[in-house]
C-alpha cells in the first residue's frame, strides 16, 4: 500500500508499511529495531509524519533499499488541486 501525502505542494509516497509488512514486523518490532515510538511508525505509514533526513536514512539502512525507492518526492504541479 502506498501513501500519498500533499505538504505545501509536494507529494511524498512511501512504502514503510509495504516494506515492514514484508519482513514480518508489526509496528512495535519495527519501531523497537529503529529507535522510535510506535506511534511515530504508524504517523509515517499514515501520512501524518514526514521523517527526519537522518530517521529516513535509517529506515533506508533497515530495509537495505535506496531512500528514493522508499520515500518518493513528487512535485505538484500549479495546476493540480
């Protein structure tokens, strides 16, 4: 499942939920391995929660991917809503 998030006129999909749900963790494992809340696991998958550059590292290093292939940056262009 991706997620499409709108801030100030930039999209950012990410695919932690897809990726986590993959190895098999629920969301306290996950949140346990990268040093964070639980609560702040289910805030990025939900959108509510755009991760620091250096947590968006450390989750790139857990799912040994590249950060782009995980957090998606998309500009909106003027025109869309």
């Amino acid at each position: 499942k991706e997620l499409l998030h709108m801030i100030g006129g930039f999209g950012l999909q990410n695919k932690v939920e897809e990726l986590r749900k993959r190895k098999g963790l629920n969301q306290e494992e996950f949140a346990k391995a990268i040093r964070v809340s639980r609560q702040t696991v289910s805030s990025i998958e939900n959108g509510k929660y755009n991760p620091s550059l250096d947590l968006a590292f450390i989750i790139s290093d857990f799912f040994e991917k590249p950060i782009e292939d995980i957090f998606i940056h998309e500009r909106k262009r003027k025109n869309e809503k």
